[in-house]
C-alpha cells in the first residue's frame, strides 16, 4: 500500500503539484497520465523521496526507496561502467549477490560493453533489468516503452502483467495510451499539477477520447493543410 495525501511541491514562487491524493494496492497498476508539464515526473520524484514536498506520503514498508524500483525516463551511467557491473551495483543495493547476471539478460544486452555507449534503447532495457533483479515491492516505470523496439515493448507488457500477478505495486506514466489500456486497472490524470480525474478500466477509451479532444481541439484546421 502506498498512500498520499494532500501533497504540494513548489519551486520557488511555481507550484507544480497541487493536493494530491492517491492511494495505490497491491497487486494493481496504475498509469499516470497527462501532456508534458503535466508533473508526472515530479510526483514520481516526490515518491522515490528525490524531491522535498508538503503533504504526507506513506507506505505499509518503510523506508518507501527501500523498496522501490525507479526508472527514470533517462537513466544516469557512469562512464566506465559496464553493463553487467551496473545490474551488479543495483542488486548489491539490496543485498543480492547471487544473482546469475548472464541467464537473466532476456534482452540479449552486450553486457560486456560500457554502458555508457548503449542506444537509448538499450540503456532503458539495461536499467530496467537491473531494477526487475532487486526484488522490489513498489515499481515506478517513468515513460518506459519510449524508445524502445517493438519486440522489447512486448516483453515489458508482460513483464508488467507479471509483476501485478506477484501482488507487486506498478505506477507507470506513458505518451502511448495503448500500453496503459493493456496493462493498467486505473488510470489518475494531472493537468498543470492538479489531479483531474481517476477512471477505471471500463472508462478507459472515454478518457482517451477525453485527452485526444483537449489534445488536438482545432489545432489540425489551423495549419490549414493542402
């Protein structure tokens, strides 16, 4: 169970996230969504304890970031780091030091090889790997399908689907609306900071057409197309 209740981030005079409240189970995934500078980012920041805040969140394990597995949407590499000795530091994080790196590499990564000089792509499947290998209780997937190949994509949904089999805790924010259909049970969207609204599956196809209509309005009939 993670819990959050009136919470507030500002920077400087700029509030950016403004009383939010959300409560996420066990054995659920939840999408956040809304357009760039929406906050969904920031409130994955607050969550993971990288951002100072107002407001209460809580856990039922403490300390939360103990738990939690975070992907950033740009995961950070040393220079001189190879992959295997990335998955190695983060498994070590959490005190597991058996793991056979090599067997559990599904998206065939040059392990070998500085991560550093890995595609986007490539970084994306390595961090999430290493994150899947801590044993986390509480995943948060920050725009985890950008930049990544199809055939990945379809692992990762199932990944997801088998993470909520395990009873873990999934919050994933995506542009693809497609991949919050197939994995989520519910679905909270921020607009400019504020929490807007919270649907459930059923409802999912009209927010969709909800965000496609704010989204595009009559920005098509301007451009005057020919």
């Amino acid at each position: 169970m993670i819990k959050i209740n009136g919470l507030h981030k500002t920077y400087g005079n700029n509030e950016v996230l403004t009383d939010i409240n959300l409560a996420f189970s066990k054995g659920h995934v939840y999408g956040i969504v809304g357009e760039n500078g929406a906050g969904k980012t920031t409130l994955f920041r607050c969550i993971t304890g990288l951002e100072s805040y107002t407001g209460t969140i809580i856990s039922d394990l403490n300390p939360l970031k103990n738990h939690l597995g975070l992907l950033l949407t740009d995961p950070f590499f040393f220079s001189k780091m190879t992959g295997k000795e990335y998955i190695r530091l983060l498994c070590n994080a959490r005190a597991k030091t058996n793991i056979r790196i090599e067997e559990k590499n599904i998206f065939n990564l040059p392990l070998d090889q500085y991560a550093s000089t890995y595609s986007t792509g490539m970084k994306k499947k390595l961090a999430i790997t290493a994150i899947l290998l801590q044993e986390n209780e509480y995943f948060i997937f920050d725009e985890p399908f950008n930049g990544v190949d199809i055939q990945s994509n379809i692992i990762l949904t199932e990944i997801i689907l088998k993470l909520k089999e395990l009873n873990k805790i999934v919050l994933i924010s995506s542009h693809i609306f497609s991949t919050l259909s197939d994995t989520c049970d519910e679905i909270h969207l921020l607009r400019k900071g504020a929490q807007i609204k919270s649907v459930q599956k059923s409802a999912f196809k009209d927010l969709e057409q909800e965000m496609r209509a704010f989204t595009i309005g009559n920005s098509i009939e301007k451009l005057d197309l020919k």
